[in-house]
C-alpha cells in the first residue's frame, strides 16, 4: 500500500443523496498542490448542511494483514468543523481545506510554504471534503488512478439502527462480490461496505471497508460538539499567498 497525505473535494448534482451513496466521483490533492482526478475518493463530510454548527475529530485507520498473518496499522486523526452557515474546515499536519458554499469557493491551504488555490464549485452543488492518510494506488502520468477492478455482484442492506460513538444512527451495508477467476482468485472475494449516518446532525458518523485484497479501512467522527466554532476559521489565514494553477502545473 502507498501511503500519501490525500485531500479530496467531490463535487455532485444537488439532487445526488449524497448520505447513501458508497462510491461517488471527485477529485484527489496531493499536498504538493498537485490536483488530480480519481475515481473513488476516501469518505468525508457533505455540504451544504445549514444550522447544524459542530466540531468533531475525524479517525481513519488502516489495517493490512499481510500473508504471514502479521498486521501493518496506521491511523490519522485531523479535526472537522461546520457552522450555521454551512461552511466546513477540514485541517491535517500539512494543510487546511476551507468549504464556503455562499462565495462557492473551496480553499485548498498548504502549510509547508503558506500558499493556497482557490477551487470554485458550481453553483447548488454538494461538495465532500476528506482527508486520509492511506489509498492503495498507483502513479502514471494521468495521475493517482485506482488498481482494483469493480466488483460484480452487490448485495445492499439496512441496518439496525443505534448510538454510534454517543449519536444515533442509521446503518446500510453494500457486499461486493468478485468472482472467482477475475483477477486470478482462486475463489470469490467478498468486499463489504458500511456507512452509518445522522439524520438529525446530517453527518457521516462512521464507515468502513473490507476488502481482502488490501484489508481494513475505517472512518469515525469523534468527540463530537455542537455549536459555531470561532469564525475566524473559515477564512483565510492571513500570511498565505495563491498561487495559480499555472503555477501548479509547473510543478509536475
């Protein structure tokens, strides 16, 4: 597995239910400022949500089981904040990414070298903004693109539903299965998806993935608290300069 610091922004349709989807199109940044696009990028939170303020930890974790039965575990916690107004800041220990669906604006802040490029969103679009640590991918000159292929057969479910890190919520399960032979596998393969998710707070509060070629990934949101956090941080922090996607090119 390739371990990189990724940040996404997934733009869709206003009319896309962003909640039950499992796999949805957007793009991918490396914090190099470099913006790709991949095909399935890691679960964050949706917006625009209006008049539900909170402040949460989000916690992803990446378990591999490799085939002497041993584990590689790595896990990433970064903070999440939402207002009234709908705006959402997502920071990592290398960058900040700073949603405000009034200006239709994302912000896309890199620390190392105080920089930042301005992403604009169409106009009543939902956008998704996430962070992760771990991706199983490879580099070509196209840019970040999956390896794995899709799954044939799914299977969907709901859940019971219950409290989920002290938020109730609601459940659905997606099981994909890869037939065997596709890749090689000597036997069908099972991939198993769920997504827990609150009404009432219109938050992704915990999803996970199994997949038996690359293990277990997990995402929690934590230490949940609502209310406004302090404005001043969705705007930009004074001291950073943009630097154009001209600029960002010449990089590659």
């Amino acid at each position: 597995m390739k371990k990189q610091l990724l940040i996404a922004i997934a733009s869709f349709a206003a009319a896309a239910n962003a909640q039950n989807a499992f796999q949805q199109n957007g793009w991918v940044r490396i914090p190099d400022n470099t913006t790709v696009i991949h095909s399935n990028p890691t679960n964050g939170q949706t917006g625009p949500v209006l008049n539900r303020p909170v402040t949460a930890n989000e916690v992803r974790t990446a378990v591999q089981t490799l085939s002497d039965g041993s584990h590689i575990r790595s896990s990433e916690t970064n903070t999440f904040y939402r207002d009234s107004h709908g705006r959402m800041r997502v920071e990592t220990d290398t960058g900040i990414m700073i949603y405000d669906p009034d200006a239709g604006v994302t912000y896309d802040l890199t620390k190392r070298n105080h920089t930042y490029t301005k992403h604009y969103d169409a106009h009543g679009a939902t956008v998704t903004i996430a962070a992760a640590a771990h991706y199983s991918s490879v580099h070509s000159s196209s840019g970040w693109q999956t390896t794995q292929p899709k799954p044939a057969g799914t299977v969907s479910e709901d859940l019971t539903p219950q409290t989920v890190n002290g938020v109730f919520a609601k459940g659905s399960r997606i099981t994909s299965t890869i037939p065997m032979g596709t890749i090689g596998n000597d036997q069908d393969l099972k991939v198993v998806s769920e997504r827990w998710t609150s009404d009432d707070l219109r938050l992704l509060i915990k999803s996970s993935n199994s997949d038996p070629r690359f293990g277990v990934t997990t995402y929690e949101l934590t230490n949940i608290v609502p209310g406004d956090p302090d404005p001043a941080l969705f705007q930009l922090p004074s001291g950073y300069v943009e630097e154009t996607h001209d600029e960002v090119r010449k990089k590659d």
